[in-house]
C-alpha cells in the first residue's frame, strides 16, 4: 500500500513530525512524558482545531462529516457486537480448576481497561492487558491463546466495553526502567523500517485525514482507546497485536512477534500520551 501524497506535502509534514519528536536542545537526557503527551495533544488540536479533543478516539469518523454519519448508523448495528457478546461469555466461564478472569484482575476485570498498560516494578518491564489474560490463563493451567485471533480480540473487547468512558490513566512511575520503557516505546514509534522506509509517525503524525489508497489513516492520538477494532479490511476483530504487526507489514517491514517487548513499549508510549482521552472500544474502522 503507498500513499498518494505528493513530496511537497511528505516534506512539510516531516518537519512539524520533527519538531513534535525532537526534544528541546539540552533536554536529551532528561525526558519529560508529560511535557511530551501535552505537546503530542497541541499538535493534533491545532492540525484539526474543528475537532473536540474527545472525538480524536473515533480515528477517521472524527475528521471527515460523511464519514462521521456513516459511523453514527453503523453504530446502531455494531460489527463488533458478536464479538462483544463472545468475550462476555468467555470472560464468566470458569477455568478448569473452577477459578475464572475475575480472580486475576483488580475489582473482578470490570473497569479496569483505561489502566492497561502498565509498568510492573518487580518485572521491569510493561505488561498490556492481553498479556495480562494470558498470563492468568496459564497461572490456572489453561493454554495461552493468540494474540492476533478472534478469542482474545473478544475478551478485550468486552473489558474495553466495561471501561468506556473511562480516561486512559496511564502511570509511569518513579523508576528509570519505566521511564526507559517509555522512551524506547517513543523511538520506536518515530523510527523509519520497512523497504518503505515508513516509521508509524509517517501515517499517523504526518498524514491523518489522508487517504492510502480507499483508507484515511487515523491520528495517533487516541488511536489505542478504540481498540479492539473490526475492520471490513479484515472482515473481523482484531487486538493491538494484530494492528502492530499488520501495520508493520504494510510497509514492507518485518513485523516483531506479538508481545514483543518493543511493542508492549510501544502500546506504553501511545497510551501515555492519550492519557485523558475516554476509552471508546470496542471500535469499528473501515
């Protein structure tokens, strides 16, 4: 897939990209994520000052009227809604040993989407919620599942749909791994790859409300608070996971294995700097 857009345009898109992704001189060795996540957040208001900051969650549906319309009476009729309605019967049926999702998340799992990720102290490292239900399903002897397949798309789906509403409150905590987590997150998401030399900022700093191809590609901001998506591009559900490593294939790159460190440092980047916005997911895009 390659994007229609003439160089003039990559060009000075590239340079506002630049300057949102650069620190200020001096600054190099001491990151700011909130300095950053409220700079990230300018940068898109002013791109699309006709858009509330809430409607960034709805991706392209907020930049576009017919497709906002669109979206609206497709909402009557979700897409999703049979895979909401698979994860909230996955997510009450009990473990062989009679223990359930409930016993491994904080208030039952209910509520609790807009905290995920998050860095754990002891690990060192970011754990996002689907790892998180793949690990409580092998604390109780069940069998990991996919992380790019319809039952996990499912579970999070209906844990998203308990949250919505609910602001992204990322938290990065007094610990350098955290801050590290969050800035190899942000790297990554600014780095080119791919034999179309594309890094993810390209599509969503640079270019949202442009079309690749039949797509108009989403902002950044507030992408992940949809998620779990159905795309008609997929004819299905699809978790982080699977848009991470699409998107990676997209451009020619080879994509990481779902879970990789990298991008559970990614979803930990994208998160923070949505923190405020509401979770919107389950979502639908086109």
């Amino acid at each position: 897939m390659v994007l229609v857009l003439t160089p003039l345009r990559l060009a000075l898109a590239a340079l506002g990209a630049l300057a949102l992704s650069v620190p200020p001189a001096g600054a190099a060795d001491t990151p700011d994520p909130a300095a950053d996540a409220k700079a990230f957040r300018n940068y898109f208001v002013r791109k699309f000052p006709n858009v509330k900051l809430e409607e960034f969650v709805n991706g392209p549906y907020a930049l576009n009227q017919d497709m906002h319309r669109q979206w609206e009476e497709k909402e009557q009729f979700p897409p999703y809604e049979f895979s909401l309605e698979m994860g909230k019967e996955m997510f009450a049926m009990p473990f062989g040993n009679g223990k359930g999702y409930a016993d491994c998340f904080p208030n039952q799992g209910i509520g609790i989407r807009q905290n995920y990720p998050y860095f754990d102290n002891k690990e060192g490292k970011v754990v996002t919620l689907e790892l998180a239900l793949n690990r409580c399903r092998e604390a109780n002897g069940e069998p990991a599942l996919s992380y790019v397949e319809d039952e996990m798309a499912a579970l999070t789906a209906y844990m998203a749909f308990t949250s919505r509403g609910k602001p992204f409150d990322i938290r990065i905590p007094d610990d350098p791994r955290a801050l590290e987590a969050y800035q190899n997150g942000k790297r990554y998401f600014y780095a080119r790859r791919g034999q179309l030399n594309f890094s993810c900022a390209t599509c969503h700093v640079q270019n949202p409300g442009e079309r690749m191809r039949a797509e108009v590609l989403a902002p950044a901001l507030g992408i992940l608070n949809a998620m779990p998506i159905y795309r008609s591009e997929w004819g299905g559900m699809g978790t982080i996971s699977r848009r991470f490593t699409t998107c990676n294939s997209q451009i020619r790159g080879v994509p990481l294995d779902p879970q990789d460190e990298e991008y559970r440092d990614l979803e930990y980047y994208l998160s923070y700097v949505s923190n405020g916005l509401p979770i919107s997911g389950p979502g639908a895009r086109p």
